[in-house]
C-alpha cells in the first residue's frame, strides 16, 4: 500500500518525496554509525562504506514493491491512544485487533519493520550468513534514520493540514543537501540495548515532538521570502531547525550503532572481515566485482573481472522489465580487470539491472539511481 497514492503520481515521486532525509541525510547517518563503534565493534570497519553506499536501498523498493512503503513511517496521531497517553502498544496483532489492518498499514508500520530488521541481522549473525546479515544492515539503517526524521511520525507529513503544503521534501532533502556541509557531529560508545522493541517506540516518540517546530520554521522562512526556491528561504529554515535537525542526525547514527552492535552481540559476535564475507556474484571466476557508490546521485564505478578472454563480453543497463537503457561496452575482451564510469546525466531516477555477459555466461547486479 501507498502511502496517501492519491496525492502521488506513482510509486516513483512517492519515492521522490517521501524519502526520509533523501539520498544524502541517509547516506551520512548509516556512515557516521561508525563515530558509535565501541572498542568490541573493530569488525564493523569493513562494512562502513558498504551500509552508507546501500543505505537508500530500502527507499528505491518502494517502485516495484508495494509492500514496502508502509515501513518507512507510522502516522502515530492517528492512535487516539498515543494523543492521549503518549504511546501505542508494541505488538503488531494487538493494534491491529484494535483499529483493523487497513488502518494500521495506512498509518505506517515503520517500528515492526525496524524490529523485524533487527531480529534479521540477529538470526543472520547466528547463523553465520553475513551477505544477508549486510543487507538487513542496510535496511535497518534506513529505516533508523526514518524513525529519526519527524515528517515520517505524523499524519500531516507534508504539511497538508497547516497549510505548509510541500514541507516534506523541503526540509528532509533540499535543505539537507543544501546545508549537509554544516552538518558535524561526534559519537559516543555504543552499548547493549537490554529491550530493542522499547528503544525503537520510544524514540519514535521522542522524534514525534518535533513536528509542530519544523512547521513552524517554514512559516517563519515563507514570511521572510515565500519562494521556496530562493537562497534566504532555505537559509532561514536552516537557521530556525539546524539545532535540533544535527541532534536528530546524530540520535539517527548512535542508535544504528547500537542496534547493530546489539545485533551482533547476541548473535554470537562473528568476525565481519572475514575473507569469505562477499555480496559479489561470481560465475566461474567471472565477478562483477564492486559497483560504488549504489545507491548513486551522479556517477558510479563498476568494476569487473574476467579470468581469460573471452569472445564476447558486454555490459549493459537495463530497467526492470529487461528493457535496454545504455549499453557500456560490448567487444572481445581478454583476460583481466576492467572499469567504467557511469554517469547519470541522461537516466531518470529508479532502480536498473546491470548485466554482464561473457560468451555464455551472465551476471546481474541491481544498481539504483537517487539524484539530488
């Protein structure tokens, strides 16, 4: 389900302008998670860059799964229980039962979709499964920082019932792309969370409060200039919510870490550099072997390794219906490692196929396109 679709154009603007912090704000909180790493948590070094490159991932699902938007926020003042008494209760069946599952997969699901995250990474460090113990990572980055992003903890998420229409993407991404500059922050230790299910709903409470104060530092910076485009409208919003959006940044990044740490802590602590640890396809030596950044705003890197030489070998892009978008190389190629740029100058924004083929043999990775 959609959130609010009748106020969208497709599952793609949705992506647009209902992604928490944008493509930046995410990408900043997932890889500053690191200025939180205590003294046990050395392992996670390798995975720094890996968790900040695919932290928008979970957002760019939302074009080709339905399902997943609900995850990324909880409309929680549409629970007569939370304006009343400050909170909801914490089991998924129990709200259900109470306001129907229509309703509550409206209103969002973003704290079940961060436990069942977390319970993920958990089973996955247990069991020794450290690719998809990446990517419920990842996932569990992103939807911490939506949790930490107040216009995705409320029914008027874009401002629609003050008359602040269009606040959202005015403040989660034009500003923050604008100002991420200025954005700094320490950690501090992270340590073990004792009951996940209550960190995660009381930050979310928490966060809530900051609705009314980003509403009103947009009508504050409309009355000053109300062209949303200008310099001294976005200055002016900067200067009334950089204080507490850094805090907000910041909780963002220390309590990933200390999810994560609590992750791995009670799934048994494995070593996370471990030369077996590898997302990369590989057919018969054939790897696709890093794209970075993915998620990209403006170009990535892709490289790839062929063990002998081939007859044939080409590289293209492709959309999801395995139509054709660019073709990047297409020659004999002998045996060795090779790069390319891809620019996003002539792509829309969404998520595409990349496709090696070598004689034979195929590899496909996902690469997903945010821009600015």
């Amino acid at each position: 389900m959609l959130k609010k679709s009748g106020l969208f154009i497709g599952a793609l603007l949705l992506i647009i302008i209902v992604s928490s912090w944008g493509w930046v704000g995410h990408y900043n909180i997932s890889y500053r998670a690191s200025l939180s790493y205590n003294t046990e948590m050395n392992t996670f070094s390798a995975w720094t860059q890996k968790l900040a490159d695919s932290a928008s991932v979970a957002d760019a699902r939302k074009s080709d799964d339905q399902s997943e938007s609900p995850k990324h926020y909880i409309d929680v003042d549409y629970y007569p229980e939370f304006v009343q008494n400050g909170f909801i209760s914490q089991d998924l069946a129990t709200v259900i039962s109470l306001h129907g599952q229509s309703n509550i997969y409206s209103w969002g699901i973003l704290p079940w979709a961060t436990i069942a995250a977390f319970d993920s990474l958990k089973s996955c460090f247990q069991r020794g499964d450290l690719n998809k113990a990446l990517f419920f990572a990842s996932d569990l980055g992103h939807y911490v920082g939506d949790g930490h992003m107040p216009l995705h903890i409320t029914k008027n998420y874009n401002g629609y019932d003050t008359g602040n229409n269009g606040i959202h993407s005015r403040y989660e991404s034009t500003m923050i792309g604008a100002y991420i500059s200025q954005i700094s922050y320490t950690g501090s230790p992270a340590t073990e969370i004792t009951d996940v299910p209550t960190y995660i709903f009381n930050y979310i409470y928490e966060n809530n409060k900051y609705v009314d104060s980003i509403l009103i530092a947009d009508n504050i910076a409309k009355a000053l200039n109300p062209s949303y485009t200008s310099t001294a409208y976005k200055a002016e919003l900067w200067n009334q919510t950089k204080t507490f959006t850094v805090m907000l940044l910041k909780n963002a990044s220390h309590a990933l870490a200390e999810l994560l740490y609590t992750a791995w802590k009670q799934g048994g602590s494995p070593d996370l550099t471990a030369t077996s640890v590898s997302t990369l396809p590989s057919v018969e030596g054939i790897s696709l072997s890093n794209i970075s950044p993915n998620p990209f705003a403006n170009e990535t890197k892709i490289s790839y390794l062929l063990p002998r030489a081939y007859d044939s070998v080409s590289l293209v892009l492709t959309d999801l219906k395995g139509n054709e978008v660019k073709t990047l190389c297409k020659e004999s190629q002998k045996a060795g490692n090779y790069e390319l740029v891809l620019t996003s100058d002539d792509l829309p924004q969404g998520v595409y196929i990349l496709v090696l083929k070598a004689d034979s043999i195929k590899i496909v990775r996902k690469i997903v396109l945010l821009k600015n």
